[in-house]
C-alpha cells in the first residue's frame, strides 16, 4: 500500500503549494480521490499472476492412480461412493450460486480421518462436470498423499513455488483427459506454517480462485498443526471430515472452536460401511436388471471387511 500512502502524500503537498485565491482550481477531494483510485488499481493489478500464461505452459500427466488408493471409479457410475460424492458436489454447486464459492478447506480434527481421501474424491467428481476447471492443492506439507495418489513426484511442489525455486507452470500438473488439475506439496521444509504465512502464498490461492472454477485445499488437520486454521482463513469455505468409530465429539468440538466457526460449510462423515451405502441403491440397481444388481450386490458383500471407504 505504499504507493497509496505516496499518492496521498503528493496530493497533501500540491493542496499546500496551491495558490490560495481564484476558483479556477478543483477541490483537493477530487485530487486525492482520482490519485488514490489510480494507485489501488495497480496495486491490485500486480496481486493477480498471469494464469492464461501461466496455464499454457503446465505440463500434463496419464491418469494413473495407485489402485490401493480409494479412488471413486468412472466406469462404476452406479457405485455408492461415487453418488455420496455427486451428491456432495451437487450441494457445493448449489451454494456456489447463491454466495462467492470457489476456494474450498478440506480439514479433519486429528490424522487418519479421510481429509485426503475426501479433497481427492470431491476434486474428481467436480472435475467431471464439463467445462468446469477444478485444482486440488496439497497445502499439506507435513504428510502430504496427491504426489503418492496419483503416481507424480513431489517436486516441484508448493513449497518449491512460494520459496522461489520453482516457476508456477512448473507446478501446476494437468491430468490428461480430464479437467483436474494438481499441485503437489513439494519438497519437505522445516517452517510449514511459515510459508503459508508469506504474503506469496495468499497471492497464490487468490490468482487460483479467480481462474479456476473451484480450488480444493487439503490441508493439515486442526488439533496438530495450526496450518487449517490459517488456511481457513485464506479461503472461502471450510468443510470438516469425521469418521465414524474414530473421532470424538470433544475433537469435533475443538475442531470447530479452532475455526471460530466463521466459514465452516459443514461435516463429511466419512468410514461407513460398503454394504450400508449399496443397501441405499438396491431399488435402482434391480432398474438395470436382476442379473447387474446380483452381480454388483454380490461385489459389495466381498468387499466388506476391507478398507472402508
């Protein structure tokens, strides 16, 4: 804001060099007004990185994801996780028109609770809407999972981009065939919470929101890191991942309390069983036909007791 600060200053000079007599002059008001906008104006101009350029030059990666890696399945439409998402994404969209939307928090109260997993999976389904441009953004530098998903080295990452090692279309990865794009955590650093103090890292998410049609944040979770928290405030929504069995009323509590509660969308209640989920669509499997629905029913009864989504 220094040059505002120095608009303000010329203006103030020129008022007392001024003549006092004759009415040919204008009112310092208007001085002050047109010199103060002029400078906002750049200031602001200089805040927003060049993303048509930028997005040019990005590299593009196949669609390859480690197969332990929990990922909704395109070609199994029908499959429970994936309407949970389509249903998640149909009510983010809903609210995108009724307020400013476009960056959005993925936070747990502790480790271990399906924040990766969700940011992941929303970002996919977001990313199938045509014409919609998403960026999934691991923020999370402590323990971060994009670069391990979907099989791309780590580096260069957010960390390299705000700590001037790397350029912005060095960092920024497209899946092919797809609308999603990626930004990898980086290499480790010592200061997570330093970095995303620096002003660069708010320039970053504010040039992403004004480019993309939503930029979700996968961020540490709030009782260990106070990294959420500041990312919360960067952006414009929160939403918070529980999981059942695991999290405990007093960590949702203190979660909440932890983002003052301004911004938070709501919670993903993640870690429900498969059959639970397949039992909800039985009636418009058997619309298929008897012999999908056995079939899919018979391959969710053998998928209980594995890894619960």
């Amino acid at each position: 804001m220094s040059r505002v600060h120095d608009a303000l200053r010329k203006a103030a000079r020129e008022n007392l060099e001024a003549p006092q007599h004759g009415s040919s002059l204008p009112p310092i008001t208007s001085t002050v007004t047109e010199d103060v906008r002029s400078s906002v104006v750049e200031v602001a101009a200089d805040s927003i990185l060049d993303m048509e350029r930028i997005m040019a030059n990005v590299r593009e990666h196949p669609y390859a994801p480690m197969p332990e890696a929990l990922l909704i399945n395109h070609s199994k439409p029908r499959e429970a996780p994936g309407e949970e998402f389509r249903t998640l994404r149909t009510r983010l969209n809903h609210l995108q028109t009724l307020q400013p939307l476009h960056t959005l928090v993925i936070t747990s109260a502790s480790p271990a609770e399906g924040k990766s997993f969700t940011a992941t999976n929303l970002a996919l389904t977001q990313a199938q809407l045509t014409g919609r441009k998403v960026i999934l953004g691991d923020f999370d530098f402590r323990r971060p999972t994009v670069d391990k998903t979907f099989g791309i080295s780590t580096s260069p990452g957010i960390t390299d981009y705000l700590q001037g090692k790397a350029q912005l279309s060095d960092v920024i990865r497209k899946i092919a065939t797809t609308n999603l794009y990626l930004m990898t955590a980086g290499e480790a650093v010592p200061n997570p919470l330093e970095l995303l103090n620096l002003r660069e890292c708010k320039q970053l998410i504010d040039s992403l929101r004004e480019y993309f049609d939503w930029v979700i944040i996968d961020s540490p979770p709030l009782l260990f890191a106070a990294d959420g928290n500041l990312l919360a405030t960067m952006s414009d929504g929160t939403i918070l991942v529980v999981r059942i069995g695991s999290t405990t009323f007093d960590a949702v509590t203190r979660g909440l309390q932890s983002l003052c509660e301004n911004n938070v969308l709501g919670i993903v209640v993640n870690g429900a069983r498969r059959g639970e989920l397949y039992s909800k669509y039985t009636y418009y499997h058997d619309y298929y036909g008897p012999g999908q629905a056995q079939a899919e029913d018979a391959e969710a009864a053998a998928a209980e007791g594995q890894n619960q989504v």
